[in-house]
C-alpha cells in the first residue's frame, strides 16, 4: 500500500542549479544602475570622481555578461562551483567601484550583501558560506580604502574610526541576517516542493492501478482484428491439411489455440462493462476493509468501530488518494501502536468521520506543533519511535485534496497513545473523483 518515489528521482537543493539567464539579467541590471549613478554624480552632481576607472569596471562587468550570454543558450543552469565564481566576480566587482568612491562612507557600500543573498538563496550552503566570508574580507578591505567620498568642492564628510566599525558591524550583521533568513525560506520552499512532487507522483501510481482495466480493454479491441485473421487463415489451412500426417495435428492445434485466446480477448474486453461499477463505487465499510486488510499480519491488533448504520452508508467514487491516505495514517498507528489500533467510522447526513487511534507513546509536545510538515522525522525527540516525514506530509496532503479536515492529538495521559480524526463533508465522500 504504501510506496515511495524511485531513488532515481532527484530531489533537493542539488535538482535546483542556479539559471544563469537569470544571473545575466540581474547583472545587466547592476550595469544600468552603476553607469546611472556614475553619469549622475559625475555630470549632474559635479562630483569629483574617478570616472575613467569607474567606467572600466562598469565596462568589464558588462563585457563578461555579454560573453557568457553568447557563450551558454537562456537555459543553461550552472553548477554550483560555476556559480560561486560568477557571484564572486561580480563581488569584485562591486568591491572594486566602492573602494574606489569613498569605501563605507559610500552610502552604496550595503548592496555588496545582494549577492551573498542569492548564493544563500539558489547554492549549497558550503559555497554561500564561502562567498559569505569573501564579502566580509571586501567590506573590511573598504574601512581602508584611501579614496574620499565624491563630494562637493573635494570636502568629503570624513567617518571618525568608531563610525567606520559601526558601519562595518551594520553591514555584516545585515548580510548575515538576510542571508540567514533567505537560505530558511529556500531550504523550506525546497522541502515543499519535493514533498509535493513525491505527493503527485505517488498518486500518480495509485491512479495507474485503477486503469489496468481500461488498457486490457483496449489491448483486446487492438488485438481482435489480427486474432480474427489468424483464425481465418487457420481454418483455411484446416480444411486443406486436416487429413495430412505431417501438418494435420499441428494445423489442428493452432486453430483451437487460436479459438482460445479470441475467447480470453472477449472476456477481458467485456471486463470494463461487467466489473466497472463494482470496482468504481465504493462503500464506505468496503473503502475501510480495502484500507485495513494489509495492515492485519504485523502482530497489532486492528478493532474496526462502526457507530453508524451500514445500510444508510455514503457510496462514493473509489478515490486513489483517500485510499493512500488512509492506509499510510493506519500503517503509522500500528508502527507507533503497542498491542492496538482502533479504527472508529460514523456518519450522518452532513458528515463522514474516520477516527484512528493507538495505544503507543503518542505525539511529543515539538512534533505536535509541526505535524504533518515535510520530514518530520519521528514522534519522539530521541528519534526512536520511528518515522513520520515525507509518508505522513503526502497522506495529509491527499486527503485534504479530497476535501477532509484532519486532527492530530493525543489521547490523554490516562489512556496514552496518538489520535488522529480525519472528517469529510459527507457530499464530498460521495462524490470524489477517482
């Protein structure tokens, strides 16, 4: 019942290399804003600047974006190394024009974080951490620089040395918070969307296996016309060498053979017709037993609680997810359980409930808050109660996709053990698509 995705498939921060169209766009950005700041400070401010080196390094930025940009197609995605040395170029870059225009007296001097930030946001934390500290040896390397900042009549303002560590701990104290902060939302986003992928593609197999009848029914209707020829050809043959000692039993054996596979072929093409609706409408006690069957030889006792009367039941749509679900809840109940596992079922006019209940240790307070996040790893902090990541996340995923409402607590400290209360609008159990 419960499957996981193939090895193969790869997941991660490693299945997310950097696109560098992207890189060249947010570069040729950089270009715009440094020669619109340069020209204005130069030409409408009157500054006194270092244009000509000012515009060199513009221009080398500039060059190198338009080689890589002929050099690599829109969707080439650069390895992580390769990466780190493009960030690290463009680091120079910009710690290069900064020392050149006042150091951290450039009120400019902040944007050297932006490309720790996207190497915290896009890369492998050991080369953002790398780059991280070659931008705190380029913002400690402009407390030194010798250049003023551009300035009217030359008086540049002049930063007293406790300003310049001031400077220089806002600086790096913010780099290192905003990198902090975009490496979480990248790692999360990460998690969610491989949990999500993994999600699809385990629906994705269940949904295969409710279709097996449909492509024998079309394997028949294909396989009916050459059939058909051959048992043509084959009474033909029949009726010239019945008689012969050599061909006439071996001619004999392949029309009858052939008779039998076009009576195999009728029934399996007849199969949608005859056993669709059986294996499409689903009872709920049914839905339940399917549920409960492979989970019944691990040693647990499994008490199924019927609380409602079978002959008013909700007859819905045999739905892959539900069924996934369900069991993937069930088969964690009888890992965690210690003797028992209860199953309770109600239903009424407005709404259908699944109650599951073991007799084990039950949530801890930590795991309790995050249930139902993407590789939780286990109920317990000491990680000995086994595991509740990526199975529990896609469980909880499909079956609200269903349209159920889930609750997880604990049963209380005088009857220990998990709960879990799944509840559905009893028109959405009846009416979920397979």
């Amino acid at each position: 019942m419960i499957t996981t995705p193939d090895a193969t498939l790869q997941f991660g921060p490693s299945s997310r290399r950097l696109r560098l169209q992207t890189l060249v766009w947010l570069r040729w950005l950089a270009v715009a804003g440094q020669s619109l700041t340069v020209i204005l400070v130069d030409f409408w401010l009157e500054f006194p600047l270092p244009f000509t080196t000012c515009a060199a390094l513009i221009g080398a930025l500039a060059v190198a974006n338009f080689v890589l940009s002929a050099s690599f197609p829109p969707t080439y995605r650069l390895e992580p190394l390769a990466a780190f040395a493009v960030l690290s170029l463009d680091l120079l870059q910009l710690a290069a024009l900064l020392y050149i225009t006042g150091g951290l007296a450039n009120p400019f001097a902040p944007l050297i974080c932006v490309p720790v930030i996207i190497s915290f946001a896009s890369q492998p934390l050991r080369h953002a951490v790398a780059l991280f500290i070659l931008a705190v040896l380029f913002v400690s390397a402009l407390a030194f620089s010798p250049y003023p900042l551009p300035w009217y009549g030359g008086d540049a303002p002049f930063l007293q040395p406790i300003m310049q560590v001031g400077v220089w701990v806002a600086i790096t104290s913010m780099m290192a918070f905003a990198a902090f902060y975009a490496y979480r939302v990248s790692q999360e986003a990460t998690l969610l969307a491989d949990a999500l992928s993994a999600t699809e593609l385990v629906l994705q197999r269940e949904k295969h296996l409710s279709q097996l009848d449909g492509l024998a029914a079309a394997a028949a209707h294909e396989l009916g016309t050459p059939l058909a020829t051959i048992s043509l050809v084959a009474k033909e043959m029949e009726r010239e060498l019945g008689q012969d000692e050599r061909f006439g039993e071996d001619v004999q054996l392949l029309r009858s053979q052939s008779e039998r596979c076009r009576d195999i072929l009728k029934r399996i093409a007849t199969l949608p017709s005859e056993s669709e609706a059986h294996m499409r409408r689903l009872p709920l006690s049914s839905l339940i037993e399917e549920v409960l069957a492979p989970h019944r030889e691990f040693g647990i006792k499994l008490e199924l609680v019927e609380k409602s009367d079978r002959a008013r039941e909700p007859v819905g749509v045999r739905n892959a997810g539900i069924l996934y679900g369900l069991g993937n809840l069930i088969e964690n109940a009888v890992d965690f359980a210690r003797e028992k596992v209860v199953v309770t079922v109600e239903h009424d006019a407005s709404r259908v409930v699944v109650t599951i209940e073991d007799d084990g240790v039950g949530y801890s307070p930590d795991v309790m808050q995050r249930i139902g996040e993407p590789y939780v790893t286990s109920r317990q902090r000491d990680d000995k109660a086994g595991g509740l990541g990526l199975g529990l996340f896609i469980a909880k995923t499909l079956l609200e996709r269903s349209g159920a409402r889930l609750r997880f607590e604990n049963r209380g400290p005088e009857t220990p053990g998990a709960r879990v209360e799944i509840i559905w609008p009893r028109n959405r159990m009846e009416s979920n698509p397979a």
